[in-house]
C-alpha cells in the first residue's frame, strides 16, 4: 500500500559525482565546485511539508520537510545528491536536499530538506 500508483508522483534527482577545486587566471580560488550528474526522473510516494517523524524511520532529531518512499530497496540515492519534487529542473535549481536514506525490506525511505538555491 505504500506505492500505489495513484499515489506517486514524478520526482528527479541530481547524483553527487565529485569535487573539483575552482580556478581563476589558472590560479586556485580557494573555493570548490560541486559537479552532480544530470536531473534523473523516478517516481516516488511523497509525503506532505510537515517535518514530523511519524513513521520514525529517523527517529525525532532529524530536521526535514518531506519523506519520499520508493519501490526499490536498491534506489542509487545519497546524502549528497539534491531532489526537485515541487517543481520540475526546467524551472531552475533544486529544491530539496537529501538528508538522509533509510533503505527496509522491500523499499528506500528518503527524508528531503527544503532548501532555497539562487539560481
């Protein structure tokens, strides 16, 4: 019953692949660049923005707005990866970070963090 079709919705993901230190006239910044893959859709059971822990998946410490359930127990997803569930990556940046990934039986529980990204 947790993944009804009707109930999920299409969600894309951006995969963290490395880090690579910023450069200027050839000379190093200081700074480093985040380089993630390209946005990739899956479709996921999405809760509403509340924050509470309901399921306890992670427990009541854990600061996030929204837990998204996949049908795949083997889900490629990280805590470094960023989502688009309330908009798709046409419109611009992400709008939620992955917080933190809990994987049972059958399927990938996923807490997400909304976040405000300039573009």
């Amino acid at each position: 019953m947790r993944s009804i079709d009707r109930d999920r919705r299409a969600v894309h993901i951006a995969r963290f692949e490395r880090v690579v230190p910023e450069e200027a006239d050839g000379r190093l910044t200081g700074k480093n660049i985040v380089e993630r893959s390209d946005p990739e859709g899956f479709l996921a059971t999405a809760t509403m923005p509340t924050g509470r822990a309901d399921g306890a998946y992670f427990g009541v410490k854990l600061d996030y707005d929204r837990q998204l359930t996949v049908d795949d127990p083997l889900f490629d997803v990280g805590e470094a990866d960023v989502l688009w569930i309330d908009s798709p990556p046409d419109d611009g940046p992400h709008d939620h970070v992955v917080k933190k990934v809990a994987r049972h039986g059958d399927f990938t529980v996923i807490a997400a963090k909304r976040v405000e990204v300039r573009p």
